[in-house]
C-alpha cells in the first residue's frame, strides 16, 4: 500500500523511478526535504491551503492535493495566509471564473507580506487556454499552474516549483493514465467521495466540461471496491460515487460493467451504512438501476437527477437525448419502484433560443415533479461550446425574470415536500458540530435534507434516530430519540 509509504525510506541520491505513483512519492520525498530546510531556517514547519471552488468531483480532488502536502508535512492552515496556497478552479460558468479572478487579487496582497509564499493554480478553468494566457500576462505573482489530466503528478510540480523561481506550468490536454494509491485527506473521517470515473462524453451544447475534463474514462471496478473497502476498514460509513455521468459507467472498459453491477457490489462491503452517487443523467438511467436502487438497504433515497430544461425543443438543441415526457416517465417509474425517494436536480433558464413557451413547458415539468430540491443556473456563454454562437441569445433581464419565477416555484415545491417529514423519526447521520449554536449537531437524513439536534461532539460519524420536530422550510430542528 503505497500511501503508507515512508518518506525517509526514499533514496534521493538515485533518479526518479518512471513508474508511478513509485514517482510521486519520489518528489514528495524532495519536497519533504525543502520541508525540512525550511523548519530549520524559520524555526516553523511551512503551512499549506486548499481552496475549492468546484463540484463535488473537485473536492475529491483538492483532498488528494491536501494529501499530498500533508504528507510532505506542510501544516494545515485555517485561511490563504499561507506558505502554499493551492486554488482548484472551476469553470462550468462563467462567474466561476470571475470568483477566481476576484481572490487573485487578494492573494497578491498576501504574498506582498509573504513573498516566499506559493500560489498554485489547478482544476478546470487551467485547461482553457486562454485563461492560462491571461495568468500568464497579468498574474506574474503566480508560481505553478496545472489542469486536470495531470493532477496526480502534483508532488513533482510541487517539488520543481519550490526548487525555481519563475512561473511552472504543466497542462495535458487528456490521458488515458489513472493513478491510484496516492496519499489523501479527507475532510470528515466518516464520509467519503470515491471518482469512479473522470470526464464526459456527452457534449451538452451548452457544457464546457467535456472540454476540459476530457473523454469519459471507468476506473476498474476492482479498484474502486478495494478503495471503498480500505475506507470501510478506516472508519467510513458514508460512501458517495462520484462521475459526471454515473449512469454509463464501465461501458468502456476491457470487460464492461453496468453501474448497477457496481452498486451491488458496493452494497455487500461490511461497514458502509450509505451510498450516494451523483450524477446521473436521465438518457441512461436504466431499469435495472431503479431496481437495484429498489432492492437496497443501503443506496440512499435520493436521486439527483439533471433536467435541464422542460421543453423538448430545448432538450433536443442542448443535445441532452431525452425530451420532456421521457424524463416525466423516469420520474414515474422511480416514485413506483422507491416511494419515498426524492429528487432533485439541475435547471438551466435562458438557454439560446429559450421562447416563454419553452420556459412555461419548464415551469410545468416543475409543478408536475415537486423536486425536493433544484439548483437553477442562468445560462452562461462558455466559449468554445457549441451554444456559445447560437443565435438568439436570450436578453439577461428576460432570463433573470423567468429565473425569479422558477425560483419561487422550486422553493414553494421543496417546502412543501420537507414539510410532509415534520414529526417523522428518521436516521440522521450526525456530520459536524453545528457552526452557529455549539449545542448543536449538524446531520443529513437518508433524502440528503438536513437536520438540526442537541448532541456532543462524540456522537459525530455515527447514525442516529431524530424526530423532525420543527421543519425551517429547507431544514429541520429536531429531538434524539434512540441511537439506531
Ligand atoms: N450555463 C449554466 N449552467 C450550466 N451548467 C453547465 N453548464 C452551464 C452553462 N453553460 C449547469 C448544468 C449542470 C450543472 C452542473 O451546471 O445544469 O447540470
Ligand atoms: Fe456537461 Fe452534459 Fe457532461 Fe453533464 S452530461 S458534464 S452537463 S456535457
């Protein structure tokens, strides 16, 4: 098992090994080393922060980055004043970006106190190139830039970029390389997210993250179990799969294997108590998953399930491969088979093109469904989309108004639904102190709503029985009543 290696086992006088992640473990060898120069010369051990900015996918990502640095013993710190600040980037839209750009700034503030410090940039928004053009140019400051494809060779940029003293930057535009067993640090020890696979195959017209994730690759089924398995034997009871597109997984491997192979599967591991996965998509949604999803004790009654627009009209520009009344019959079909299950999903408003008539076909789909929940975007233009040169881009003041109206839709409808719990006694799994009252925890149900309840500290990671006494529209406060 690799990520328990010893650092001071490594041989530096030799050459990196070319094997990995034999090669990663090498530099971070080196940069344990610049570590310890460092401890020695300021008489304190170098801090490090990772900021996320994206999906759950990156979060994923940004533990393996924190991994990597802790175990090179950088310390943890609270904030970016830090001596390695690394910001994970997203791109999906564009005020993603603009957030990025906006806390630059701020870091140029920081290093001016600290000028050793090191700014490294990675995630989506680097495999753009014009973006990295734009650092490049204007954002002198920054010391190391990579993208996705080669995040696992983060201990060797780390190491080149400590031991230099311009700008570094590495960006793949794919691989067909997944490495495993590099050192990660999950932020709950409860809970964990598992990638089952990378990329997008999809090409949504409006979606930039075939672009810059790549094609869509499975990682061996066998390589996942064994992973769940060791957090399993680590502690974690909560595993959620991760993938942009859940529903094809495995269909390119060697020997292909359904997702719903793979649930069953996870299922049988000793120790995990839930299993979310994210995200589906409803063209592949298949019968035999809504059957798997049926028969499990442990697969969590919560589907995130991407609708995107109502109209089929739209659904066919967005190159979504589904219309309307196919992804109204999904619907049906998953109430019939998990009657308690809830939904939620993704909704695009102001798409090219988008007439009030498709709007109001939206609108209906919305009242007919009731999500429990729905994130709504405006549409943003991502350069390089097929979507970005449509004609008839809609008018920002026409799409913020059928935003206002869809918002109050979703929010009336999600009401209502967490509403049908108050007074229920359901399992909550108590995740964290919560942040406003100390008496408190903080715990999410089986559906994914979260829940309120007097508790200690000692009774995080574990499942508890709570009474939903008080529902607070999204939320609920709620009474203990026997541990599960
Ligand atoms: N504009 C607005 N929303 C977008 N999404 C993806 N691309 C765009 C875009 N260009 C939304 C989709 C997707 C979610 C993760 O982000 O709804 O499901
Ligand atoms: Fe983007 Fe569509 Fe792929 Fe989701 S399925 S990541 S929306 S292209």
């Amino acid at each position: 098992m690799y990520d328990k290696t010893d650092l001071n086992t490594i041989d530096l006088s030799l050459e990196p090994p070319l094997e990995e992640p034999a090669r990663q473990y090498y530099f971070m060898a080196k940069c344990r080393e610049w570590v310890l120069g460092f401890e020695r010369k300021s008489g304190r051990r170098p801090t490090s922060k990772v900021v996320n900015f994206g999906c759950q996918m990156n979060a994923r990502d940004s533990e393996k980055l924190a991994g990597i640095l802790e175990k090179t013993g950088f310390m943890r710190a609270d904030t970016e004043e830090a001596d390695f600040v690394i910001y994970n980037t997203c791109t999906v839209r564009e005020n993603a970006d603009n957030k990025v750009f906006g806390r630059l700034g701020t870091l140029q503030q920081l290093k001016k106190k600290n000028p050793h410090m090191v700014i490294a940039l990675c995630g989506c928004m680097m495999q753009e190139k014009p973006v990295v053009e734009k650092i490049k140019a204007s954002y002198r400051f920054v010391d190391l830039i990579f993208g996705t494809h080669n995040l696992y060779r983060f201990a060797e940029l780390a190491a080149r970029v400590l031991d230099s003293d311009t700008m570094v930057t590495e960006m793949w535009e794919d691989t067909d390389r997944i490495v495993e067993e590099l050192p990660v640090r999950r932020k709950y020890a409860f809970k964990s997210g598992v990638n089952i696979m990378s990329g997008c195959d999809n090409f949504c017209s409006y979606c930039i993250v075939p672009y810059v994730r790549g094609r869509e690759r499975s990682r061996e089924p066998e390589e996942i179990l064994k992973e769940i398995r060791r957090l399993a034997a680590d502690g974690v009871i909560e595993v959620m799969l991760l993938g942009q597109n859940v529903n094809s997984y495995g269909k390119n491997l060697k020997e292909p294997v359904t997702f719903a192979a793979l649930l069953r599967e996870v299922e049988k591991i000793e120790g995990i108590q839930r299993i979310r996965f994210m995200t589906s998509h409803p063209k592949d949604l298949s019968d035999e998953l809504i059957g798997v999803m049926a028969d499990s004790r442990k697969i969590c009654r919560h589907l995130h399930l991407p609708l995107q627009s109502g109209s089929s009209r739209i659904l066919k520009i967005m190159n979504r491969r589904y219309d309307k009344e196919r992804y109204l019959e999904l619907v049906e079909k998953l109430r019939n088979a998990v009657p308690d299950i809830a939904l939620t999903t993704d909704i695009i408003v102001g798409f090219p093109g988008e007439t009030e008539e498709d709007f109001e076909e939206t609108m209906d789909v919305v009242r007919r469904v009731r999500f429990d929940s729905a994130f709504t975007f405006l549409y943003s233009k991502r350069t390089g989309t097929p979507a970005a040169v449509m004609d008839d881009q809609v008018p920002p003041d026409i799409a913020k108004e059928r935003f206002g109206r869809l918002l109050r839709e979703v929010q009336q409808a999600g009401a209502e639904k967490a509403a049908m719990l108050q007074g229920k006694t359901l399992p909550v799994l108590a995740e964290q102190i919560n942040e406003r009252d100390g008496r408190l925890l903080t715990g999410r149900l089986d559906n994914n709503s979260v829940v309120h309840f007097p508790g200690t500290p000692d009774m995080i990671g574990k499942i508890w029985n709570v009474q939903l006494s008080e529902c607070k529209g999204f939320y609920y406060l709620g009474t203990l009543n026997e541990p599960v």
